[in-house]
C-alpha cells in the first residue's frame, strides 16, 4: 500500500459529512492493507505518529527541496515507533 492511498482515503473522509461515506473509505483502505500495515495506517488515520516526535522545526521546513520523482513511499517503509516507551522518558526528556 502506498502513502498516496492513505492521503486519499484521508481526503474523502475529510470531504463528507455522511458517516456511512467516511466508514466505507476507512473500511476499504484497511481491506487493502496487508496484517502489518494496518496499525500504520489506523495511526495515521488517527492522527497519531507512531515514532512519537519527529523533531522537525520551522527552521528546517524552510529548506524545502525541489519535488523529487513522482513516488509515493510505502507504508512498510515508515519508521516503527521505538521498541520501549521507556526508552523516552526520564530525566532530560520532554514529552511528546
């Protein structure tokens, strides 16, 4: 499953009111999905990142590169969220 597939199902949810639109969308995106992409995708769907934080400021957003080649990553791609949630937390830490 690419990306570009979460992002659509993502924009026809946002373009309906119908709550039977919105399940059908999610329901087909995730009967696309294969067993390891659906937590992802529901984190995505969600809001949620999986990794936590990505620790991306403005400052590096105004650097923007020039669009590369016409690809959507995969999602079996994106980053897994840390093995221990403890692995980020005390002292020193912020969080997410």
């Amino acid at each position: 499953m690419l990306l570009t597939d979460v992002v659509a199902a993502s924009a026809a949810v946002a373009a309906t009111r119908s709550r039977t639109a919105k399940a059908a969308a999610i329901a087909g995106l995730l009967r696309q999905a294969s067993p390891e992409e659906v937590p992802p995708v529901t984190a995505w769907l969600a809001g949620e990142l999986r990794q936590g934080r990505l620790g991306v400021g403005w400052r590096t957003l105004t650097a923007v590169l020039p669009p590369g080649p016409d690809v959507s990553p995969g999602v079996d791609t994106s980053p897994a969220p840390p093995p221990d949630p403890g692995l980020s937390a005390g002292p020193g830490t912020s969080p997410a």
